[in-house]
DNA sequence: TTGTAAGCGTTATCAT
DNA sequence: ATGATAACGCTTACAA
C-alpha cells in the first residue's frame, strides 16, 4: 500500500498525494476530495521511513533517561510527551539503567534513527557520547540538573544547593545529629550527598557515623533497611535524617512506626522530590518539591523552538525547587 | 555520513561495508578490519530510515500505553524494554491519554512507522482501529486483561473475577457493608466493579449508597474524598472498602488516619496492583497482586517469537493475581 | 494547481 | 568473498 498506488486509484500522480497529505493548502479542493476518498478507500497509512529519507526529516524526538522504574522521570516524559506529541513528533525513548556504557549505546542507536532534537538525562555522559551528541548537530537539552558546561542547552536546578537548603534549615530548626540515607549514589544523589556535607562543615558538625548509603537500587524497602543501619551506625544518636529520595524517606518512617520510633519526635524525616504521597502521608512528609513536569516541558519548547528555526535566548535555565516543610520535621510540641 | 563515504574511505564498496555491520560473517577478516577503521574514524552512524526502506524491516516495537503517569504501565514497560532492547528492537510508545479516538490517532501514527509487531492495552479499541491493527499483518499482543477475542494473541488477567474473589474473601471474612472507591473507570476498573456487584449480589447483599466513583484521574488525594463521599452516602455504614487500585487505597487510609477512623477496625481497606508501598505502610494494605514486569515479559517473548517464526502455542495467556491479605483487612482483634 | 524526474541511504539480487 | 545495479516509498526541485 503506497502512495502510487492511492494515486492510481485517484487518478492522480503520487505527488499530489503526498501533498494532499503534507501541504493539503496547495491542492484544489476537488483534488483533496478525490484524493482522500481514495486514501480511505485503501486504508493507506505513509511510511515514515520513506519520508524521514526524503524529506531529511525524520520527526522524531529522542530521549535518553536512566531508569523506567524510577517514578521522578515519568513526570518529566508527561511533559516531554504532552508537548512532543501536539507538534506532530514522535517520542524514541531509551533507558540506560545509569549505566554511561549503556547510555553510549543508547545514544548511538537513538542517532541512527535521525532524531531532530534530544533530550538527555544529567550531564555526565562519557566523551564518546558527549562528541557523537555534538557531532550529530541536533538541538539538545540535557535536563534534571544544572550542567556547568552544557553540550547544547540545559534545564534543571542544583541537587548540591537544594541538598544544603533543606539540611541547613534542619539544623537552623535544632536539629542536632542530622543522618544521610542514600541508595543507587547517581550523579545528582551525589550531589545532594555533597550539599548534606556542605551543610554540616559549615555548621561544624561531625558525621561520622550518620551517613549511610548502598549501590543498590532505591526503594521503600531499602529506605527500612538504611535507617537500622543509621540507627546502629551512629548508636541511635541521630535525631533527623536527610533520605536522598521520597521512596527512601517514606521506607524510613514506616520502620520507624513499626520500631515505635516516634516521628519526627524522636526522628524527623526528609526526602526528596516530593512525590504525591509525601503531603498525604501521616505524618506528612517534609521533602523538596521539583517541577518535573515543567522541566520536561519547557526542555521540550525549548528544542522545538530551536528546530522552528528561532533563537532560544536562555540556553541554561535553573528551573528551581521549593522546600516542603511538614509533619515529619516539625518541632511544634504537639508532634 | 553515509555508507558510500565509509566506503571510499576504506577503499571498498558500499556493500561490503553494509555487510561489516549487518553480517560481519560474510565478509574477510582484513576487509573487515579495514572498514572497522574507516567506520570507527569517521564515526559513521547507519541510518535506519534508508535500512528500514530498503529492507523492509524497521526493527520497531510499537507499544500501545493509556497513560504514561500511571506506575503500573511502568512495571509492564520495563518488562518491554527488558527484552525487546537486548533484541535489537527499538520500541516506539504512545499514550492515548485512556481515549479510544487518541488511541486510532496513536495507532495510525505508530503503523506508519512500520513496526515489527505491537503491543496494546485492553480490548477496547475501536472498530477502525482493530481493522488498521488486522490489516497491519504484524504480531500483535494485548496486555493487561483478558480479551474474549484477541486482535492476534493475549495476555493477561481477569479483572471481573479479581474483584469478585477479593470481595467474596471480604465477605468470607465478615465484612459486611463494603463499599467500592474508583476512579477513572476505564475498562478495567469497570470489570473490577463488575466484579464486585457479582460478589455482593451473589451474597445477596445490597450496595446502595457504597458505590462512589469518578470520572476524574486516580490519585491518593482521590482516595481521600472518595472516602468521604462514601462516608456520607453510605450514611456512616461501611465497614470495609474495596478500592479500584492502590493509590486510592492509600488515599482512603491516609484520610481515616486523620479522621481518626481505625483501619482496619472501624473501617478495612483494600486495594489493587500491589504496588511496593502497599506491603510497606501501616498498616499494611491488602491488595490484589498481578505480576505486570512479567507480563511486559511474557508479551514481547511472545512476538519476538512470531517474529522469529517460530509458532506460538498458546495464543491466550491468563497470567494470573494473588490476593494478599494484609493488616488493612485483618479480622484479628488486635488490629 | 499539477506533474516529471531525480535522488535520499540502504539492502536484495544477481553477478563475478 | 566482493561488487554492480536496481529497487524501497517518498519528497525536492523544477517544469508545465
């Protein structure tokens, strides 16, 4: 099923198909009319391949996340998606498992399909990704993070900055011996590791003993097994933590109930990305609330502007975050 | 960038260097050496649209989703990814956003990218779109519920007799008011409800006033209002809960935390999907279990070996749930 | 407004 | 084992 053939059965040339179907302004109406009659007819459907190969436009918008399982880069694809898909591209996602090997791989695949712009995760891509991504000449936004030196154009915020707003507030708030939970340390969790240290030096407290994290993969799960490990690791002298994420958060305070650990009276508790549950939680969960969606929307504007042929005037946006202060770290009396 | 130039590079045809990539076998050691280099110097990356043209194979998976912010899709789209990636195969998604006419619109758009074979939600296409689908010729799985007659082939679970075992166990159980939270009642939901009006029925237990649904997007702050509402329509006389997934769930026991309603002893709750969180809040949520990675699974081995042809055995897969009773529903005097 | 011809980058087919 | 040539289905550039 191609276009001669819809445009022998219209009686027409094969050109006037693809422009009754790309540019349906520059074709009389009767045309049109005939035209259409005969692609319902067929039930004709374009191959993309064949236009993406003509026309050097290959209408797709790659992206390149780390992890499908991680419920924080959905919020970022909505926005990609709702913004993508009205403009007529298509979204090719690829996963690398915060893997920057895999990511290589990723990258070279999504390249082969032409992409017209991408979307990438961070800013710690290997310098073979880094040339290939320059090489190839498309618009690109990394996204997620602020990038010091961005390949192309960037959206995203400091986890350091965030990660030593929100431990600074804890301490301005009395707490004392604040811990660090932190799982799967990717680049932007380290990040928010070194703001947590910045935080504490500044304030000249120790740590020893109240950072705990692992390489495995984040979860709610994992988030009960790094409090009894902060718990022993610092001999039960710890009265806030600072959990890299939401998941790890909550994990933690429903350990803490089932240990009868009050929160936050003996243990205030803080995450990070502020994930539906965490206002809804009982007690609700203090974290830093982050425009995902936004990022994944403007990140999209911002490519297809570039590819409608205007100047993006601001190639490096800090989007921002907020501090959530709840329930969890609350030092009213009645907590 | 292209073959021809690679070629020229290494002193050899097009051909052969198309060989060097995709059947490396058929080509002399030193020739291959020799158009490695010139690949490798160049960075020639292949372009799949010319590929896809001139072969006839796009190496696309297309994947049919009704919504990209709802986690359980996730769980099968990792399942996807899992084995269509180390299969060569690029998958293509689109969100219908749970609208049939969105769904013809995503499918044409997918077939135009010629994919291999096709993976979609439920049953409930439309009549166009089962035809594009048939006519298509390619594999095609439909995931997350049972479908009485599969486009191609099926895999999935019974949503209707889900509920109703949930339910009956409730019953069994000596729950006896139970109402029903859901929201956005997409099909399967409905089958979900359905299943739970033949449980009551069956019981010969009326449901006036427990019955409380939205067309409005499920999320934990739905669960609390629904609670609510059920709370008021139901006059007070509700003892237990059986809400369409877990987000509601957790949003019905948040609620009665602050309302100072005891789960599961003024009021037992269950939900749907087993998210992580359900095994892990206090107190514990009964859910439905269904293995949704799996069936992400299940369905791409499933057309990887139709594209592989090989045979197919058993067209419908009924895949499975486990109810897990927890706390939430505990008849235990101590809860 | 409509059509003709050439070519996009790759692979299938058929030689050598 | 390697290569020449002709597609693949569409769009660009140019003509009528």
């Amino acid at each position: 099923m191609t276009l001669a053939d819809v445009a022998e059965t219209a009686g027409v040339s094969a050109i006037t198909v693809s422009r009754v179907i790309n540019q349906p302004d520059k074709v009389s109406a009767s045309m049109r009319d005939k035209v259409q009659k005969a692609i319902d007819k067929l039930g004709y459907i374009p191959n993309r391949s064949a236009s993406a190969l003509a026309s050097a436009r290959s209408g797709v918008l790659g992206v390149v996340i780390p992890s499908l399982s991680n419920a924080v880069f959905n919020d970022v694809l909505r926005g990609i998606y709702d913004v993508a898909g009205p403009a007529g591209y298509q979204v090719l996602l690829v996963d690398t498992h915060y893997s920057p090997m895999e990511e290589e791989r990723m990258v070279r695949t999504l390249l082969s399909q032409a992409p017209e712009a991408m979307i990438i995760t961070g800013g710690d891509q290997t310098q073979h990704t880094r040339k290939m991504l320059v090489k190839s000449g498309v618009p690109i936004v990394q996204v997620m993070e602020t990038v010091e030196s961005p390949i192309d154009m960037n959206v995203g915020f400091s986890h350091r900055q965030a990660g030593y707003d929100l431990v600074t507030r804890l301490l301005a708030n009395g707490f004392d011996r604040i811990g660090f939970l932190g799982a799967r340390m990717d680049p932007r969790a380290q990040q928010r590791m070194l703001g947590y240290k910045q935080a504490m030096d500044t304030a000249g407290r120790n740590y020893d003993g109240l950072i705990v994290t692992t390489p495995k993969p984040s979860s709610i799960a994992m988030g009960g097994e790094l409090l009894r490990s902060v718990m022993s690791s610092s001999n039960g002298v710890c009265d806030a933590l600072f959990a890299c994420n939401d998941d790890l958060a909550l994990g933690a305070l429903f350990e803490c109930q089932r240990m009868n650990i009050s929160v936050p009276g003996d243990m205030a508790i803080c995450g990070f990305n502020d994930i539906e549950t965490a206002a809804l939680v009982n007690p609700s969960l203090s974290s830093v609330h982050v425009p995902r969606y936004e990022m994944g929307v403007t990140a999209t504007e911002m490519v297809l502007k570039v590819l409608a042929g205007n100047e993006v005037e601001n190639k490096k946006i800090d989007i921002g975050y907020t501090i959530q202060m709840r329930q969890s770290t609350s030092t009213d009396i009645h907590w």
